[in-house]
C-alpha cells in the first residue's frame, strides 16, 4: 500500500478536477474522454460534473456500484487503511470533499490524502470499454 502521485490533467491542474483524475486512473482512460462523457452526463442531468449523482450515473453505467461503509467508525477509516485492506481491485473513494482512486492496494492523487476519511467506494462490477 502506497501513496503515488498521478496527475492526468493535461495542464497538470491540481484543483477542481478530482472526480476526473480518479475515474481515469479507474478505467484507464484519458482526462479529455473522462471530462467530455462525464460532461455530456451533466448536461443530460442539468447539473456541474463534479455532482455526486452525476459521477455516479456515469460509473454506473461504466459497470461500477456504490458500497457503503459500515456506520461502525464513521470517522476513522481513512484513505490509507482502505488501501491497506483492499490491495486487489479498482475503488474509487469518495471523501467528504475529495474523490480518490485506490489501484491493487496503491492511492492514487495528486496529493497524499491518505489521512482523509473515506464515505463509501465505488467498485467496478465487470469491464467494460470505452466511454
């Protein structure tokens, strides 16, 4: 489990675009295809791309569910110890004002946000290609 530092913007923006970031590092694609789907899926819902329920349509229907965390410790798990305890798999973390992804155990971000709190994850079901 490892913080590595990953930046697809093309401006090596660091600022605004997370939602972007994560979903390219979860489906390996590029930040231009991630943006204009993920645009074209808030304009088809009338709201900004960084909405909850917009990133979520678009990684539903890229073959991913939400998962709720377990209300035991509601804030104390933390981005860190996800990775830790799912080293297999793709998620995408979504923090109370950030979104992360975690790939085979490793956080990727342009940040080390590895001490936020973790709210729920999406994981995806199959793969699928393309945007």
């Amino acid at each position: 489990m490892a913080y590595v530092i990953y930046n697809p913007n093309p401006k090596q923006a660091r600022v605004g675009d997370c939602v972007v970031r994560a979903i390219c590092k979860a489906i390996d694609e590029s930040w231009d295809n991630v943006f204009k789907g993920l645009s074209a899926e808030a304009y088809a819902l009338a709201d900004m791309p960084n909405a909850n329920h917009v990133w979520g349509s678009f990684l539903r229907k890229h073959g991913f569910t939400r998962t709720a965390l377990p209300d035991t410790c509601p804030d104390c798990y933390t981005v860190a110890e996800f990775a830790k305890e799912h080293n297999m798999g793709v998620y995408i973390l979504a923090l109370p004002t950030h979104v992360v992804t975690v790939k085979s155990g490793d956080y990727y971000d342009t940040w080390d946000s590895g001490d936020e709190i973790v709210l729920y994850y999406w994981t995806r079901k199959e793969a699928t290609n393309g945007i």
